[in-house]
C-alpha cells in the first residue's frame, strides 16, 4: 500500500495537561513502592506487544562464576510498560503512523543521518539484538478527528496528529551496545541540520537535538528530532537506557509536538521496570 503523508495543514492545539506524563508518574511510584517492598507486580505488557523468540539462546560468553544470567523471553515482557501505565487515550497500535514510510523513509548524502533515518524507520537503532526482544506500541486514540471514520483514507492510522509511541527491550552484546549509544551521541553534532529526500523528490528540513534524559540506568542518549516540509512536521523523542547487557529504547513522535515530560516519565518507568524484571 503506498503512504504518502497527510497533506491538511498540521493542527495545532494546546493539551489541558500533560495527561500522559501523569499517568506515567503515577507508574513511576508504583513500581518504586513494589520494589522497595519486594512484592509481586503487573506484567508491563499488552495485547498490542510481541516476544522475540530468539533469546532462548543466550550470547556466547567466557565461563565465569560471576557471568549474568542470559535475559529471558519472560523477564523481557515484564520490562514493558503498559496501556495502564499511559492512560485512557492509549490504545495498542493498530500498525504503523502514516508518517513512518512518509517521512522517515527519506535519503541524506550524509552517511550517519542516513543511518539515523534507516534505524528510526526499523527501528533498530542499537543494533540487532543478541537475546530476549520484547516490542509493543501504541497509538494517541485522542488525536482521532471528531467524526473522522477514515473511510476517505487509504493510510493505516488516519489521525490528526498521529501520535504514536514505541517501546521495545533487548538484550545486547554490551562492546556494539555501547558502540551505539556513543553514536548517537555524536548526532547532534554531526545531524544538526540536512535536507532529506523522499521517493517523489520532496524535501524537509531535519534538525538532530540532545534531549535530557533522568539518571537512570548505567549509561543513556536521548536525542529530538523535527523534520519540517511544506504541509506539516514531524517531532520524534528517541531515548535508549542500557542496563548491564540488556537495554530499553522509546520512541515518541507526531505531527503535533510530543510532551518532553512524557519522554522523561517513560525514560524513567521504563528502567524501573527494566531493573525489576532483571531481579525477578
């Protein structure tokens, strides 16, 4: 099916409240109450999130007493966050933003903005995981046009603002793990502002920012990025937290611009979770 992004003037509105940052909090003291207590704790996961089955082998490693155990297909969708950590306006997905193949999948003579665009599109933007791989999204069901049932549309998501976000946990090879979040630190640098390119020869304006991100994990990038064309723009959040081998990513965008609290409060939930799920 070919996408092609929306061509309505983008919408602008202004949010009552960072609803979903909100719900995520909430998360936050929630998983930290049942850590600290050492009870038991809902499942992150959802009916929209899938399990990789490849982690039953763990990667191959020097014997050592002191060697982790390999992370687990289990231990992987515990790590998930969930619909009820976001709030009523988030559903599971229901597959791809129109603005996934419209605007991600675009060309840069730049060969590191190049790979930034090719890893958000497949979202593999760490590399390909060595173990347990747990994935789940979901999508923004506030942002639905009043009276839009999308019969109009041949786009998988027909929504206003198209509002998605994606979470995904992996276990990887700790040396091209960390090779990766040193990349991406250098992107706001070297990605600070290229033209891209898509299959029918438009053009948009990309800018690459550093997003803070909490103290959380052992090492983490977050990174913000805006693509402008002529009929609207696109804001995506990016944040990867690596925990021992084992690491979270969230993806966060839409055509109206995401809540940066929002990011912050995922970043955050997810690696409690993330550190649960490994001690469990």
């Amino acid at each position: 099916m070919n996408h092609r992004p929306s061509h309505r003037p983008p919408r602008r509105r202004v949010r009552p409240a960072p609803v979903l940052a909100s719900a995520l909090a909430a998360g936050v003291l929630l998983t930290t109450a049942t850590s600290c207590s050492g009870g038991d704790s809902e499942a992150g996961g959802s009916a929209g999130s899938a399990v990789s089955p490849v982690a039953a082998q763990a990667p191959t490693t020097s014997p050592s007493a002191s060697a982790a155990p390999a992370f687990t297909e289990a231990q992987a969708k515990a790590a998930l966050i969930g619909q009820a950590d976001l709030g009523e306006d988030w559903v599971p997905t229901q597959g791809a933003a129109t603005w996934r193949d419209g605007l991600l999948k675009g060309a840069t003579d730049v060969a590191d903005c190049q790979r930034l665009l090719d890893g958000l599109y497949a979202e593999d933007l760490l590399g390909e995981p060595t173990g347990a791989r747990a994935v789940t999204g979901f999508d923004n069901n506030d942002d639905r046009g009043d009276g839009d049932d999308g019969a109009d549309s041949d786009d998988t998501d027909d929504f206003d603002d198209e509002e998605q976000l994606r979470y995904q946990v992996a276990a990887y090879d700790r040396a091209a793990l960390d090779k990766s979040l040193a990349w991406l630190k250098e992107l706001p640098a070297k990605c600070a502002e290229f033209t891209s390119t898509d299959s029918r020869g438009g053009q948009r304006t990309v800018a690459v920012a550093s997003s803070p991100l909490p103290a959380v994990g052992e090492a983490r990038e977050g990174l913000r990025m805006t693509m402008t064309g002529e009929t609207n723009t696109l804001t995506l959040d990016f944040t990867a937290v690596r925990i021992g081998d084992n690491a979270l990513t969230f993806t966060y965008g839409g055509l109206d611009t995401p809540d940066s609290a929002s990011t912050t409060q995922a970043t955050r939930l997810g690696a409690l979770r993330l550190q649960k799920a490994l001690k469990d």
